[in-house]
C-alpha cells in the first residue's frame, strides 16, 4: 500500500469510544418503539459496515439472528431501553467486531464482585485487584467461576459477546465487563465463588458478594503492585536502566493536538474530545473557554516525539521502549510523522510494501461523520460513486527511491502540527535506534494496535501480551444514535486485511517476546513486569 493512499483516505482510522458521549434513556419505552429501535439498527449495520453477513455464515443467517431477535423483544414485552442495549449485544457477538457495539449508562442490571484479573498469553487470567483482606491472593490464576471452568465459561461467552479473539473474550472477563448471570447458569442472588490457584498450587474457593452499584472501583480493595521507575503520564518519556542507552515512552492514547487540530480544520465536531480526553488525560483541569487557546496549551504528537529523539541523538542512546499498554486507540495518522522521524526516506520506501489492504464502505453515516456529503466525495474522485460502494487502496509499485517531489507529497498529507520540523529533515531521520521494542497488552487496541503493527513492519520488537484486536478484522467506529430511546453506539465502516489469511498472526497478533506466568510470578505480578522484564533482557540478566 502507498503511504499517501494510506494517509488521504476519507475515512481515518480509530476515533476512540471515549469520545462518544454515553446515554441511555432509562424511562420505560413502548415495545413497538423498541421494535422500531431494534430494526433501525439493523438498517444502520447493513447499510454501514463493510461486511455484516460473513461471520454469521452468510446474508441468510444474519437476517434469522435479526429475526429471532426481534422476535424475542416482542415476546418478553421489553421496554427497557438497557434491556434492548443488551440484546443487540448478544445479537452482534458472531459478528466478533469490537469496533461495533451499543453502549447504557445504566448498570443496575449489571452485578459486580470487587475483584480483577489480568490475561496473559497462556491463556491464563490471575488476579489484579481484590479485596485487602484477601490480598495474599494476589497473582492466583482463574481456575473458574461457580460451576463453570474457564475455558467454559470463554466458548459460551462467544455466542453473546463480540470479541476478535480469545485474549479479547478473557479481557472482558478480566475486567468484568460481562454479565456472568448471562454465561453461568444458577449464579446465586448475592454472591459469586472464584476458583483459584495461588502462585504456591494452592486451590482456594473465594466466595465474593456481588453489589449492583454503577460506582464499580475498588477504592477499598488493593492491587499487585506497581514499582514506580517508569513514567507514566500521556507522552511521557525519560532514559532508563543503567546510563542513557535506554530511552523509554509511554503513550497511553494515540491522541494528541495534531488530530484536535485536524478535526476543527475540516469541520468536525472536536469539542468533547478535547474536554473529555485531553483535560482529562494530560492536564487534569478545567479548559480553557477559548478552544483555540485549549487546543494550543496540549502537546504535539509528533514535537514530543522529536525532543524524545533528539535526546536519545545526544547520548547516542541504543535502544527505545515504546509502551503502549493500557492504549485502547485514537487517530491513527499520527503516528506516521514519528515513524518519518525515525527512518525517514526508509520508512517511505519500506511503507510502499507494507502489503496492507483497506476497504471503506460509503454511507450516509460516513459522510455525516466527516462532515462531507457524497457529492463532495465524487467531486474529489475519478468515478461516481454511490452509498453502498466502497473506498480501498492497491499495493502499487514499490518505491525505491524518494525524490523531493514524492517527499514533499507524502509529507504534506501527513497529520501533524509540526509539518514544517518534518520538511526540514529531507529525508533524514531525527535519530534511529538501534533496536525498538513496543510493549502491548491486551488493551492495546485499534490505533494502538495499529502504532505497534507499522512499528514492527519496520523491524521493531514486540514484547508482552496479545492484543485483543486482530490484524485482519473490522476497523474505525462511525456514531450513531436510535431516535426512539437515545442509545448510542458505533458501527465499523471498514474492513483491513494487514496479512495473509493464512498468516498465524492474521487473528492473534502474538508478541515476539512474551514474559509467561512464572516471569510475572518472579517479578511479584508487579503491573511493571513487562518492560522490567525486557530491561533484564536488554541488560544481559535475563
């Protein structure tokens, strides 16, 4: 694929969930209004996601899933717009796209137990976070829950909750965001029991009380711990281990002012990405009521990258970590400037044979999301195109060598705030690293997971846990909201191929380097195991 393709699509990659404001109507509404909510949805997924059918084994069997669906909300007289929430998630489970899910603000429905685990690549799930008086606990692995084993309870997960893959189905158990109630038959009223084995093959029953509050944090419970020798704000980055041979940075969301920046420049409404992630994620404080002044106080993607790159020059530093744990997406085009600044011409010519493939769906949805109109796009392309067509790119020919003109143009099309530092290079890169390694987990999502996949095509080293989005799957989220009851949701727009079918990656984008259970056990299941782990290695004691 060209970079250029890559970069002037219409629709870009990965808006985060975050962004969209979550609402539920919680008054009772009509069962023939929940019909109508239910059917609208069923309209907005066949007339915007690139391929709604296959996964349910074809149009036919889509159609009866739709069917018995609605079918059901007639039966049960539903009226609850949580309850029609619910079903359209378990409707959408074969569809297995995370991109694409209906959100309720209300949880009443919804019964937790104070207690947390982490997934690791053995499929295993150990715990996180419980309550303090159980905290010898800590690191135990999930054996099951009431009657049910693990690996159970994850094949009967998949008939009602969308997931990519199985470290995707065990993330959503890890954090409980899945009603068990709906997976694990006779769950008692109150409580629910945890089958575990501690790090010493201990087995312990745990018998945790549910609690029905939307306050789900654990403000009285503890966590494994978390040794304090790496940053960890948004874009943050300092040099680690012994000397300055180890430049570490931690991005916890592919966001920053470059994509603020190029939402208000065409029209898009930027303002609660700006308050809801940005003041929350690197400022922590009111906004300032001129957006403007807002939008300049936040950092550049691509300018933090630079000073970070520019230090590593002056100490001739070897070797960059880039963590992207915990970063469940944003705005992939940003993240093409650092890989430019990295490589420079090389990551021009070597992008050219990425061999990633992209299919953008048009529809009335996609065009309102980018604030355009589909006489607007057919002013900009070669043939008429009409909703229901699709956008895609062709691999063409490789390049082999950068002129300034073909530069200047991919350089141009790139999304930053610093486009004029980038032109200044010509060519050159800032500074390239001996060896980079990119830490993931299973949070490590959409633009996230799409930051990792370029770095690795450019040789980089990926070290952790499988992500829980695939390769070769559905991608973007387009908004909606059903008229009737007021819930929100997205719908993928896209459909990418980023390997072979056949590949081994194409579904489980498995690390090249991957800390197992008894690393973390050694490391006292410590949150930091993973780059304290990798530290080891880089250091000759691993």
């Amino acid at each position: 694929m060209k970079l250029t393709s890559l970069l002037s699509r219409a629709a870009l990659l990965s808006v985060l969930a975050a962004v969209l404001a979550l609402n539920s109507a919680n008054a009772q509404t009509p069962t023939d209004s929940i019909v109508a909510d239910f059917n609208e949805f069923v309209r907005l997924l066949e007339e915007t996601h690139p391929d709604p059918y296959t996964n349910y084994g074809g149009r036919p069997f889509f159609r009866r899933a739709a069917m018995e669906t609605r079918f059901s909300l007639v039966k049960d007289s539903v009226t609850s717009p949580d309850v029609l929430a619910n079903r359209i998630t378990e409707f959408l489970a074969p569809l297995k796209d995370r991109h694409t899910s209906i959100w309720s603000d209300n949880f009443e429905w919804w019964r937790h137990a104070p207690i947390r685990f982490e997934a690791m690549n053995e499929g295993i799930l150990y715990v996180h976070v419980l309550p303090d008086q159980y905290k010898e606990l800590l690191g135990s692995k999930l054996v099951g829950i009431e009657n049910m084993s693990v690996q159970d309870i994850l094949t009967a997960m998949a008939e009602r909750y969308p997931a990519e893959n199985e470290v995707g189905r065990m993330e959503l158990i890890g954090w409980d965001c899945v009603s068990l109630d709906k997976v694990i038959p006779n769950i008692p009223k109150d409580s629910i029991t945890y089958h575990l084995e501690t790090p010493e093959g201990k087995q312990v029953a745990l018998k945790l009380p549910f609690s029905t509050s939307s306050d789900i944090g654990l403000k009285e419970d503890c966590g494994t711990p978390e040794t304090d020798i790496f940053p960890s704000k948004q874009l943050a980055f300092d040099f680690v281990g012994k000397g300055k041979s180890t430049m570490y940075m931690r991005i916890r969301s592919i966001m920053a002012r470059d994509c603020i920046e190029y939402m208000r420049d065409n029209g898009w409404e930027y303002e609660s990405s700006l308050e809801q992630l940005f003041y929350q994620l690197y400022r922590g404080q009111e906004m300032p009521t001129d957006p403007n002044e807002a939008i300049a106080m936040l950092p550049s993607f691509s300018d933090e990258f630079e000073k970070m790159l520019l230090q590593m020059k002056e100490n001739g530093s070897k070797n960059l970590i880039i963590d992207l744990r915990r970063n469940n997406g944003g705005f992939t085009p940003i993240v093409f400037p650092t890989l430019y600044q990295m490589w420079g011409d090389e990551f021009i010519k070597k992008s050219s044979t990425f061999n990633t493939e992209g299919y953008t769906m048009i529809s009335p949805l996609l065009t309102q999301k980018y604030n355009t109109t589909l006489e607007q796009m057919n002013a900009e392309s070669p043939v008429k195109l009409e909703y229901g067509d699709y956008q895609w790119e062709e691999q063409g020919d490789p390049i082999t060598y950068v002129t300034d003109e073909i530069r200047n143009k991919e350089i141009s099309q790139m999304m930053s705030s610093v486009k004029d530092k980038l032109m200044a290079q010509k060519g050159k890169p800032v500074y390239t690293p001996e060896h980079v390694y990119v830490l993931t987990d299973p949070v490590t999502f959409s633009a996230a997971f799409h930051y990792a996949f370029f770095l690795w095509k450019m040789g980089a080293t990926i070290v952790g846990i499988t992500s829980s989005q695939a390769p070769n799957t559905y991608m973007e989220q387009t908004p909606f909201e059903l008229p009737r009851t007021g819930l929100k949701g997205s719908i993928s727009n896209s459909l990418q191929m980023f390997l072979p079918a056949d590949d081994p990656r194409a579904k489980d984008f498995f690390p090249d380097l991957m800390p197992t259970y008894e690393d973390f056990k050694r490391y006292n299941f410590d949150w930091n195991t993973i780059p304290m782990y990798l530290m080891d290695i880089i250091e000759g004691k691993n």
